[in-house]
C-alpha cells in the first residue's frame, strides 16, 4: 500500500500497526479451568489484554468508508470504499482475520468445507459418537418443562439425558420448539429489533474446461452496466472467485469458478420457490445467461469450455442448510463489537436443552461455532461437576 500511496503513509501505518497489535493476542483468549496458583498468575497476565480493548475503543467508530475519507489516493480510498461492496463494515471485522491469516492460525482448507467437515466427522466418530444421516428431526420433544428428546422422520423418537441443537435458531426455537420457551429478548431477535441477519447469498458455480492458473484466485470489478437482480438488489460490480489455488476442485487443466453477490432480498427467492416455482426457475435462468456472458467477457472467451453449472440462491441455502432466510453465517454483528451476545446456551424455562452454533454470538462463521462448542461443553462439566479435559486426536 505504501508503494500505491506514499502520501498515506500515516493512515496505513495506523491500520498495519493495529494488525501487528492484535498478533500478540490469542482471539478469542482460552480460559481452561486451572488450580488456583496458576488461575491467580493468568489473571494477573490477562491484564495485558487492555491493551487489545484500547485498541478497539480506538477503531470502534472506524469503518471501511469512513477509513476511505482519511486516504488522499484516490485508488486506495476507493478500493476500501468498495472493500464489501456497497456494505459499510467495522474495519475491525477486517483487520482480525487479516492478523490471524498472517500468524497461519487461520485460512483456507484445501478440499473445502467438505474436506473440513469430514475432518470434524472423523474425529467425532474417534471418540465414541454416532451420527444418524439423512434423519431430518421434526421436533424436540419436552415433558414438564425439560427436553426428553428428538422426534423425527416416520415419527421415530430418539430420548436422550440432554439436548444440543447446533442447528438453525429461529427453527430450533420457533418450529422445533413451537416457541414455547422464549422471552422478550428472543422475540426481539424474532423481529430484527436487536441483530440483523447476515446476508444471503447468490452464488454462480462453473466447472471450466480451461486452465486459469494465470489468473487472480479472487477479484471484484466494476461493470459497464448494472446487473439488475429479480429481487430488486442493483449490482455495479462483479465479483470473481477463481478456485486455481486447491487441485481438488477440478481435474488437471481444468478450473473451478464461482461468481457471488450478496443480498438482503433473500425472502424473495424463498417465497418465488415456494408459491411460483416456473417463475423461480425462470428468473435464475435469466440470471444465470446473464453472468455467464459477463464471466465470458472478463476471463476471455470461456462460455464454450463451461462444461458443468450450478446456480444456489438463497432458497437453496435455506433448502441444505436451513439458515433462517438463507443466512450464510447467522447475525450480521452489531455497531457495538465488544457487547456481549444476546444469545444464550439455554432457553427460558426449559432443562436440559442447549444451543450451541454460528448463531451462539453476531458474525457467526465456523470460528463463532466452534468457540460456542467449546464454551457449551465446559458449562456442562461444571453443571454436572465433572473436570473438562482436552485431547489431540490423530488428525
């Protein structure tokens, strides 16, 4: 950045100083239970974290456009401008990962989420636990005020000591539980009164019988004109995901390439799909002709190689993985980045029930879900007084 814009140089040192400040802190700290010399000796160390909060009192009212304005180069005001499209974000939302992806604690597995959730299935299977597959629940059974167990496909009943759902929360809370166990605070999420839902999201998909190992893995560029969405949404720019970088997503000289725009308009493909699905299909095909020939246009004549498509709108979101309105990762966070989350393991006046997922804190993503995982599991161990213990497994 300083080779583009030496004369800003003050303003990019004061981000790139803030992203080797958070490198000297574990995020989010782990706070295992320890004896009582060594819980007093890390108390004392973690005093060290306010210098991580003064950092982010400082940034609290920074976000990408408002950073822009303090940027003399007009490239670089403009590429943070634009660095989540039309969205204005908390450059905190930023800079974090940027610090984690430089110490190598976090980024991208090869193979993809699959690959990721096939890692996690292993290991769980290591350890003892079951899974039941393509056994979709229907509802959490309750008697008295306490979960008893899972009622599911061809009205099977499957009784347990407890109850996690991972799943999503407004299903698990007001289908799964029929609503029965909320407070004002959950039917203000309800409404949208305290978070927002992330964004959903239209994703092109295109398996390309060309080699584009010469090109960017990932770009954002202005379009001479517009693409005007179905569901109201404007799109000036076009995003370019190209998966050259994980020799599983395509054969040799072959490439995986996914073109994406956000939206907050995800009620209108779920309502298409479900009252008109002829329109609904209609309208992605439209959509899809349209980004084809826009892709054509930016990678340089490859509409005749395309030799495999896949178009998910926030319908097919909502269908595989049934995020309430196609989330991709729960509640957008807050202006607030350092409140504490609204959303609690438990449910009012309901035992032996738990949440624990992306939608455990706002952000959400696998990071939020694994954290909230991990934090569940020590509540349970203190409730039944048993010592919480870790183990490297042999992945």
């Amino acid at each position: 950045m300083l080779d583009l814009a030496p004369e800003d140089e003050f303003q990019i040192k004061r981000l790139t100083n803030s992203i080797r400040t958070m490198q000297e802190f574990d995020l989010p700290p782990v706070l295992d239970d320890l004896p009582f010399i060594q819980s007093t000796i890390r108390g004392i160390k973690m005093a060290r974290y306010l210098k991580f909060l003064y950092l982010l009192y400082q940034w609290r009212n920074d976000t990408n456009r408002t950073f822009a304005k303090k940027l003399n180069n007009a490239f670089l005001r403009e590429s943070f401008e634009l660095l989540y499209d039309d969205q204005e974000v908390n450059m905190v939302v930023m800079t974090m990962p940027l610090a984690s992806f430089d110490k190598k604690s976090a980024g991208y597995p090869i193979g993809g989420s699959m690959q990721f959730a096939k890692y996690l299935e292993e290991s769980y299977l290591q350890l003892g636990g079951k899974i039941h597959y393509n056994t979709p629940v229907k509802k959490i059974i309750t008697e008295n005020n306490t979960a008893k167990g899972l009622l599911v496909r061809n009205n099977v009943s499957h009784y347990s000591d407890a109850i996690i759902s991972a799943a999503d929360w407004n299903w698990t809370i007001f289908d799964a539980l029929d609503g029965k166990y909320t407070d004002k605070k959950i039917l203000e999420l309800k409404e949208l009164k305290k978070l927002k839902v992330f964004y959903s999201v239209l994703q092109f998909s295109f398996g390309i019988n060309k080699d584009l190992s010469d090109q960017p893995h990932f770009s954002r560029f202005p379009l001479k004109t517009p693409v005007h969405c179905p569901d109201g949404t404007k799109h000036e720019r076009l995003e370019v995901h190209v998966y050259n970088y994980d020799p599983t997503f395509a054969p040799k000289g072959k490439t995986s390439v996914v073109v994406s725009f956000y939206t907050e308009h995800a009620d209108f493909w779920i309502d298409l799909r479900k009252n008109n699905r002829p329109k609904y299909r209609e309208a992605k095909k439209e959509m899809l002709e349209t980004i084809t020939n826009l892709l054509d246009e930016r990678l340089g004549g490859i509409k005749d190689q395309i030799e495999e498509v896949d178009f998910a709108t926030p319908a097919t979101y909502l269908r595989y993985t049934n995020n309430w309105k196609g989330s991709t990762q729960g509640w957008l966070p807050s202006e607030n980045l350092i409140a504490l989350s609204p959303i609690k393991f438990t449910l009012p006046n309901l035992a032996n029930f738990y949440m624990a997922s992306h939608w455990n804190q706002p952000g959400g993503g696998l990071p939020i879900a694994i954290s909230a995982g991990r934090d569940l599991t020590k509540k349970i161990c203190k409730e039944q007084k048993k010592k919480f213990t870790t183990k490297k497994t042999s992945l």
